[in-house]
C-alpha cells in the first residue's frame, strides 16, 4: 500500500462510519426518517396520480429489467475491451471477475450490519403499490432491504470503472448508479437512504480498503495468470 494512501483511506472509512451511525444512533433516525418519508410519498402519490407513471415504475422494477442494467453495465466494459488486444482483453477479464468477487464478498459482509427493517412499501399502511395499481408483477416491496443490494452493486461497478479505466469512466458510472437505482426508490422497494446510507457506508469502508491498497491488483494478477492462453 502507498503510503499516501492510507490517510485517505481512514477519512474514507471515517465518512463510512459517521454517515452509518448518523442514521442509526437517532431516535426513529432522526432528520433522515424525514427525507425518507418525503421522498417515498412524493413518488408514492404520483402513481396514484398519474397510471402512465405507475405503468414506467412497474416496468423499471420488473425482475427482468435488471437484465437492462447489467447490459449497459457490460456494453460500457466491452467499449474498453474491444480497444484491447488479446493480453489486455485477458487482463480485463480479470478485472471483471475481481469485480464479481468483490461485490459478493462486500455484499455478504454488508448484511452483517444489525439492521433489519423493511421497505416503506410495507412500512407505510397507505402506501400504495405499484403491482396492485398496474397488475404487472413488479418488485415493489422487501422484507428486508438495507442496505440496497442493487445499489450497493452498481457503486462499486462505478468504482471499479473509476480505477482501472479513469475518471470519464468514474463519471458514467456514476451516471448508471443514479439512473438504475432510482426506480428501486421510485417503488417504494427500498427507502433512500438504503442506498444513500447502507450502500454508501459499506462501499466507502470496503472499497477504500479493496482499491487504495494493492488487494484487488493482486488478485487481478493473480486470475490473469491463471487464465488459459495468458502471453
């Protein structure tokens, strides 16, 4: 590890844990039940409003629909790929596969936190549904749904993209965060700050420690090696 990483890393992890416990500590959660309670019935009432809208949240919550995620998410890897030649196709293959590793690792570790609670859908006794109002069989409710499993994934995409590929790559995966994340939102299937506070913590704490430090290089080698035909 570069030695000038490591202050960077444990201000990372100093947000991960003050963002975490600003939302814990409070009673109820504070300002941020607030803001979540706003936002799920602003969307909330909208799909009562308006059936086109409720029919677009239904469509973008369809289980199927992740497909289109991960599809733009691989159409915008394979832009880096096909710029490759076949060592540098092998050595982003391995990336791809150190990304796969380290977000179920991250994930499974996410959901040690001691929360459990469910998704405003079923939290509020008003709220509406958005497969009830459009009978479209849609994702529209969890159990349990922090911290966001989907945005968790599609962070630490973006951050995957932001330090093997570049800033601009940063930036698009940012762009693919917001845009896929939001619908999970829009439903009513996880609250704000499942994402903006679950996902978010666990991705400045894991991810500092996975990019900042030589982890995830070592084990990008160490699979690019081990790939049939490596040069």
């Amino acid at each position: 590890m570069r030695q000038s990483n490591f202050p960077i890393i444990i201000i990372l992890n100093l947000l991960g844990i003050c963002l975490f416990f600003s939302w814990y500590l409070p009673t109820h959660h504070g300002l941020w039940f607030s803001l979540d309670k706003s936002i799920f019935y602003s969307f909330n009432h909208e799909m009562v409003k308006s059936h086109a809208f409720a029919v677009f949240v239904a469509i973008t919550n369809y289980r199927g629909f992740d497909i289109v995620s991960f599809l733009v998410m691989a159409a915008y890897f394979y832009s880096f790929w096909r710029l490759k030649d076949r060592n540098g196709r092998q050595w982003m293959l391995a990336v791809g596969i150190t990304m796969l590793i380290t977000a179920i690792v991250l994930n499974q570790l996410g959901h040690l936190i001691p929360v459990s609670h469910s998704s405003p859908s079923l939290f509020f006794a008003d709220a509406q549904r958005a497969g009830s109002l459009t009978g479209i069989p849609t994702k529209d409710g969890s159990a349990d749904s922090f911290p966001g499993d989907h945005g968790m994934m599609l962070m630490i995409y973006a951050c995957f993209m932001g330090r093997y590929f570049g800033r601009k790559a940063f930036i698009v995966g940012l762009i693919i965060l917001a845009i896929f994340a939001l619908p999970r939102v829009m439903v009513g299937a996880h609250w704000f700050t499942d994402i903006s506070v679950g996902s978010l913590s666990v991705v400045l704490v894991g991810m500092s420690w996975c990019l900042l430090t030589p982890l995830t290089d070592i084990l990008v080698n160490w699979i690019y090696r081990k790939l049939p035909g490596t040069q």
